[in-house]
C-alpha cells in the first residue's frame, strides 16, 4: 500500500481531536492524530497494542495510572487491555500504531 498525504481525509474522533488514517495492513493500521490545546481522550481500553510517537505540541498521558508529559520526540507503547487517556497542553500532533487494525478507524 501506498497512500500520498493527501489521500487521506482527517475526521473528527472527539471534540478537538482529529484522526487521518494513514496506511494499514493485514496486521498493523497507523493514524495521525491531532489535538486541539484543552482536547481530552477520556479513560479508555481496547484490545490493541498501541505504539506512539509525538511529532508536535506537548501531551499529558496517563497509562495504567502513571501520568507522563510528552514532548516531540517521545514515544510510548500501550500494551491492550490497558486504560489510558489523553489531555492535549498545546495543540499536539501524533503518529501511532495499532495491532491489530483497528476496523473502526478503516476509512
């Protein structure tokens, strides 16, 4: 699969978070995902291993209970079944990688 930048179109996940599903295979799908400053992705699990990578803007995570602040240039991996959540700082920008796909965020 080969997809230029602008094939993909970014959807409204939550209220100041954008997704734009960027490629995916048979086992992997990776997404961009854009936070407004102030945006929260509220407490929740899924049966995917997440692996992550800030690009822009800072982040509060928190994972299993243990809070972090990302920067560009940190990165992180969720194992499944493992509550986590989300506070955008300042308007923030992530790649991550879902195992498996992640059919809803097929587009």
């Amino acid at each position: 699969m080969f997809r230029k930048q602008s094939d993909g179109e970014q959807r409204q996940l939550l209220e100041g978070v954008g997704l734009q599903t960027l490629a995916w295979g048979e086992r992997t799908l990776m997404a961009r995902f854009r936070l407004l400053a102030g945006a929260k992705i509220p407490p929740h699990r899924h049966p995917h291993e997440q692996i992550g990578c800030l690009t822009r803007g800072r982040l509060r995570l928190v994972v299993a209970g243990e809070e972090h602040t990302a920067s560009p240039g940190d990165a992180w991996c969720i194992p499944p079944d493992t509550e986590h959540e989300a506070e955008a700082l300042e308007d923030a920008e992530a790649l991550e990688v879902f195992a498996p796909v992640r059919d809803d965020y097929l587009p």
